[in-house]
C-alpha cells in the first residue's frame, strides 16, 4: 500500500500553519520528507528525517526531524528552511514571489529511510508518495489595482468588505522595482496597501522625496482608507525612508522599521541632514554563495552619533523597529543608540524586537530564506 499525505487546510494562503500528516507507512519506518518550489528560473527545497509511530504514521506537528534542512520539532520546517538547489548559477539566490495573482506551488515527496541532501537531488532514489499543495499569497476576493497616477507607479491591495480600512504604505530596499507579495499578504488581513515603486535597481541617488510624498498624499485620499493616518512598512533602504519620512509627513501615523539605517544613508537626500556614507567599492566583500557584507559596517557604527540619527523621537509616530542581529550590511547595535535617543517621556513610541541569527531580510512567515539574507 501506498503512503498518504495529507494536508490540511487543502488551500491555505502562504502564511497560515499547515498540518501535514502521512499515513501507510510500516511501523516504525524510518522516512525522509522532501518539499520543493520554484520561481522564476530559481529552485528551492528542503528535506527532513523522521521514523514512523508503531501505527505507520507521522505528523510533522509532533515528530522531531533527526537531520535535514532542520531538527526537531517544527510543523513549518519543510517550508521556512528551504534553501536553493545545487547547480544554480550564480549562488545565493532569494526566493521572490512576482506573481501574487498565482499561487506558490510546493510538491511533497516521502522517500525511504533517511537519506541526505545529495540524495534527495539525485534519481537514483524513487519516491513513495508525491503530493502538491497550492499557497496562496492573495485571497481571491482581496481587489489587486496597479497604479500608473501621473509619475507613481505601484499595486494597491484592497481587502473585501466595507471599508475604510487602515493604510499601509509597502517598499522594499534597494533592489528596486515593484514587490507585491508583502502588500498581498497584508491585504488578506484587512489592510489596503500600497507597494510603491520608488527608484529602479540600486539608483539610490535617484530617489526623490517628492515623489515619496506624493505617493503619500495620493494614498491617503482613497476612499477607502481611514482618514486617521497611515503607516508604513520598510525593509531596509524602505525602512530608512519610512523613519525619515515620518518627521516631515504627518500623515505618517507609524512605521514598521525592519533593518533600515536609522539615518539617510548611501546617496544624500533633500531635505535631510543626517547623511551617513556606508557604501562605496572599498567597503563591500561578495562571498562565495554571493551575499554581500560591509566591510564599513562596523566602522559606522564606532563612528555614528546622535545628531545623525533620524529625530523621529520628536514625533509621535509609533514605531516597530526589527532587528537582525546577524544582519551583515547593517550593524544592530544602531537600532539601541536609535532607541538611546529618546527621552524616556517618548519611549513608550519605540519597540524594538531583536531575532537571533536572523540576517538583514527578514521576511514573512514560512518563506525560503538564503544566507544571503
């Protein structure tokens, strides 16, 4: 008899905790469970060791992995821990969801015994059971609207029901372009979001705060977002400029910070006066897998001080600071002399929340994440 996976819930949108349970397997059968995706040209996957309950039957929810992509117990593993397949070039790719209008399309496989990561890659080794399972990133009631409004240029998510909703403001870091994934995600919880297309691929030096504010006051005039405010929600290069600006927008309500410099950093821009340069040919190392370190990183930090912070203590904006404490491009001791310089009568405006090991880009839920992260 053949082994059964089964999935629940059977159309889960990408961030919701599957159960994953695989009956029909011998009593005590040592098993490897292996899951993979694809976007684009990039591959992705993961694998785990487990042994089989006396009835021949294993839940993720509640078996420890012995070896694999992860150990333990970790209902999620086979999903956060995927990391890109062998052969690729070049290394160190990111997993980036493009089209949130199609689902992401994971395909379980179960092998005997435990094998390795080589194994798993190899056809020498036939599965006993394959199952897919479709993730979704938008709901298929959540109205997706791209924005061409005289210079912006962006996608609006908009969450089914009667409005107003409260606004998010959605940019990514210096990769540039358009990325809807996060904004799609956030929709499917109540939100209307914004994912604003600010300067094409690392022209940094291009950014434009008016553009920015225009983005700003355009949102905030949809009739279907609350007229108290926005937030916004950065990583990186988009987290620095959501603090920055919330000191000069007061539409800005809040900012959601996930590993952006707490001053203007790379290229100057008007009207700030906190520039900070941490980026020039001298200061950066590729590894091997391609992820890119600042050799500058902890020099800035030795050499940043208070008045080139961004003053959003002057505010009260409410901010939500995430920190990498492995982060490689910039030095986490930043967010604590960010946090330094507010009074304590303003403290109560500023969280940080630091994750161990977690690198510069920390992205939602059960996504495969690279080193280069």
């Amino acid at each position: 008899m053949m082994p059964d996976i089964l999935i629940s819930p059977e159309y889960p949108l990408v961030d919701d905790k599957l159960l994953i349970l695989i009956c029909g397997l011998q009593a005590y059968q040592d098993t490897t469970v292996k899951a993979s995706t694809a976007e684009g040209n990039s591959k992705f996957s993961s694998f785990a060791c487990y042994t089989a309950d006396k009835n021949g039957s294993l839940s993720l929810a509640h078996k420890s992995s012995l070896s694999g992509t992860y150990t333990g117990i970790k209902p999620m593993g086979l999903f956060w821990s995927m990391i890109e397949d062998p052969g690729q070039e070049p290394a160190g790719r990111r997993y980036i969801k493009r089209k949130v209008k199609t689902p992401q399309e994971v395909k379980i496989t179960i092998y005997e015994g435990h094998l390795t990561w080589d194994n798993v890659h190899s056809d020498e080794f036939k599965p006993l059971a394959i199952k897919s399972i479709e993730r979704l990133f938008k709901r298929n009631d959540v109205t997706r609207v791209e924005i061409k409004h005289e210079r912006l240029k962006g996608t609006l998510f908009i969450p089914p029901g009667n409005g107003p909703f409260p606004g998010v403001l959605d940019m990514f870091g210096t990769v540039g372009g358009i990325m809807e994934f996060r904004a799609a995600m956030l929709a499917n919880k109540g939100f209307i979001t914004f994912a604003l297309c600010y300067m094409s691929s690392y022209e940094v030096d291009k950014i434009e705060t008016s553009y920015l504010q225009e983005a700003i006051t355009w949102f905030c005039s949809h009739p279907e977002i609350m007229k108290t405010g926005i937030g916004i929600l950065g990583v990186s290069k988009g987290g620095e400029l959501g603090l920055l600006l919330s000191t000069i927008c007061t539409q800005v309500k809040a900012v959601v910070n996930i590993n952006g410099p707490p001053f203007n950093s790379i290229a100057p821009l008007d009207p700030f006066d906190n520039f900070v340069q941490m980026d020039n040919s001298d200061a950066i190392t590729v590894q091997p897998d391609a992820s890119i370190v600042f050799r500058s990183r902890d020099a800035i930090c030795v050499n940043l001080t208070c008045d080139k912070l961004t003053q959003t203590w002057k505010t009260d904006v409410q901010i939500l600071y995430l920190v990498g404490e492995d982060d490689q491009s910039l030095h986490p001791r930043c967010a604590q002399m960010f946090k330094e310089t507010y009074p304590q009568s303003k403290r109560h405006n500023l969280t940080v929340v630091r994750y161990p090991e977690a690198g510069h880009l920390i992205e939602p839920p059960y996504l495969p994440m690279t080193s280069s992260n």
